[in-house]
C-alpha cells in the first residue's frame, strides 16, 4: 500500500473518532465575528462621500514567492516578515484613509503567519473603530506542507458601528477527493449594515471567490454574490459591495496566463500535456460570468474605462518580481459613484500580490 493512502486511512480513522473536526465546517449562514478598536476614535459625519476599498492583503506575506501560489518554497514566515508587512498596510491604509474597508486573505491564527491576529493589530494602528470577519478558512491542523493551524477570514472595517453582519457559506469545489475537501479553505462572503448617520439601510458585501476551481466553483460563487446584493436591494437597502472575484472584467485582452503563471517545473499547452492549463490561470471560459452584476449594478470601473488602458487597472500578479498584469478586484453599488474618484493603488507594489482599489461613493442628498 502507498504512503499516501496509509495517511489518508489514518486521518480518517482520526476524523471518525476526534470530538473536534481537525477542520471546521460552517452552516449556510451564520453570525460573523465582531472586532472593535481598544478606544473607539471620533468620528465626524460625513458630508459628501464616503471612500469605499477593497484589498487581498495576502495574510502579510507581500511579495515572498509562496508555495501555493507563486512558485515558491515558502509555508512559514517569521514574526519580523509578519510585523514588517502589517506595518506596511497600515501604512497604506492610513494614507487612503478609506471610510469602509474589505479586506480578503486576514489571518486572525495561522502557524504561516506566526500566529498574529492580524485583524486586530490593523485596527488598533488605523483609525477603524469596528470590524466584522467570516472566516475563509479554519483548521486546528492542516498536514500538507507544514502549515499546521490556519484561520483566515474576510473582513470588513469600519469608523461606524456595524450590526447584522452574517457569515454567508458559498458553494464547495466539487473537482477534489473528499480529503482534499475536508482540509480545504471554505469560501464565503460577508454581509452587514453600517450604521452611517444620515444614511439609513447601508449596507457592505465583501467575497473572495474560488482562485483555483476547474468546474464550474467560481462561476456560483459569483452568482452567489448576485444573489445577495439582489436581496439588499430588494428590501430598499443601499450597497457598496465587492473584493477578490478572481476572475477578469468583461472585454480583458488577455484571457490566458498559464504560461505567465508556469513555475519551471511545469508545463502547459504543449502536446500531451495533463492538464492542458495552469488551475486559476485560464479565464477564457469566463468571459461572461460577470455581465449580469454589470448590468444591474454600478460598477466602479466601467468597461468602456477600463477598455481605454486595460495595464493602468491591473490588480494583480503571480509573479513576485514583476509588475500587475490583469485585474481581479472589484467594487459595485446600486446607489451612486462619485465621478472620475476611482483609484488603482499601483505604487502598492510589496505590500501583497494584489493591489488595492478605492472610489468615493456619493451621499444621497
């Protein structure tokens, strides 16, 4: 018998016997996590608008090439990469200085990250006073790689309170063995109400949908997101919605990056090769996923804008050394975006594999 079915036998036996799940399921929907600053901060009310961002803040690992994604060997960072990279999004952060922030890729207790409960170290250094966080990802043990404990979550920051915030489970990848499954991160999204003054049912949707999926994961998982901002804007509320989609906007030049994305070990779309392309790097069956949240909501990077110079909204790239080379990121509203006010943070260069991007949306008059 193979070494790897003798594991899997094991931590079956394990699993079948263990009072706590070795990893943690979640119910369809579920109370989020609520977060809030040791002194809440004043706040003044705002006037014109509010500034919206979104970031996948790469759980603090910057620019390092990591195992799972950037063709690297590295699983566990040092306290000191942790701390450095923190600082260097607080930085950030304190520079754009949005009124509402999401936030993918968070780690609250992972081994990878030396076990820093980063959510909280960014709103005690920012002026956020209130935070709500869904986890992505919860495990006591993962045994693959060495990465041990692992807790990641989506988040949404905020200077007002926030109240109904909801852990909402999207659907699992249906292209794994079961023991795959079992240790594998559960995507999600978060939903809450901001208590803005003057603003009445407002609302904040943060997702990070499936990267890696080659079924059809990514595409329900955006539909899933459709679904929710056609729940808030069916009972009257006002949305500013977004995060990771890991998938590219309508009318994108480039729709294959396997190769851009092929590690040196690897080969793709070469004859006899299995698989022909790269998981996560081939968004041509894609194409249409997102025409539907584009035609109902407001998009804060139009496609006639971003088909003018498709390289100035890039948000993202596998490649540590290298510039952005497509755009992942997203934010939508059924209200209104301030003319002209959006932003692609591109000098955000080592701060994490994505960039950030931020707009202003316009307060009802």
């Amino acid at each position: 018998m193979k070494k790897n079915s003798i594991i899997s036998i094991l931590l079956i036996l394990f699993l079948a016997n263990s009072c706590e799940p070795l990893a943690t399921g979640f119910e369809t929907v579920e109370e989020a996590q609520y977060f809030s600053a040791d002194q809440i901060k004043p706040v003044t009310d705002p006037s014109s608008g509010l500034k919206i961002m979104t970031w996948n803040m790469r759980f603090g690992a910057g620019r390092i090439p990591w195992f799972g994604d950037a063709c690297g060997d590295r699983v566990i960072l040092t306290e000191e990469e942790v701390y450095h990279q923190l600082q260097l999004i607080v930085d950030k952060i304190n520079l754009v200085k949005p009124d509402v922030l999401l936030l993918q890729e968070v780690d609250l207790m992972a081994k990878r990250s030396a076990y820093i409960n980063q959510l909280q170290w960014i709103i005690d250094r920012t002026y956020f006073n209130y935070a709500v966080s869904g986890y992505q990802w919860k495990a006591q043990f993962i045994p693959s790689d060495g990465l041990g404990r692992l807790e990641e979550s989506n988040v949404i920051l905020s200077r007002w309170k926030i109240s109904d915030a909801r852990r909402i489970q999207l659907d699992l990848r249906d292209d794994q063995d079961k023991l795959t499954r079992y240790f594998y991160e559960r995507c999600c999204m978060v939903s809450c109400k901001i208590e803005i003054p003057g603003l009445n049912n407002f609302y904040a949707v943060n997702i990070h949908a499936s990267a890696f999926a080659t079924d059809d994961t990514k595409q329900r998982h955006i539909l899933q997101f459709e679904e929710e901002l056609d729940r808030i804007n069916s009972i009257g509320g006002v949305f500013v919605a977004g995060g990771d989609l890991n998938t590219l906007p309508p009318g994108s030049d480039t729709l294959d990056y396997c190769i851009q994305d092929m590690c040196s070990s690897e080969s793709f779309h070469q004859p006899g090769d299995n698989p022909m392309h790269k998981e996560g790097s081939n968004y041509a069956p894609e194409l249409t996923w997102l025409n539907s949240l584009y035609s109902k909501y407001k998009c804060a990077l139009p496609t006639e804008v971003y088909k003018t110079n498709q390289y100035k909204y890039f948000t993202h790239t596998t490649r540590g050394t290298h510039f952005w080379d497509r755009t992942l990121d997203y934010l939508f509203t059924n209200s209104r975006w301030i003319d002209n006010s959006f932003v692609t943070h591109q000098d955000a260069t080592q701060e994490s594999d994505h960039t950030p991007v931020s707009i202003l949306f316009e307060l009802p008059k």
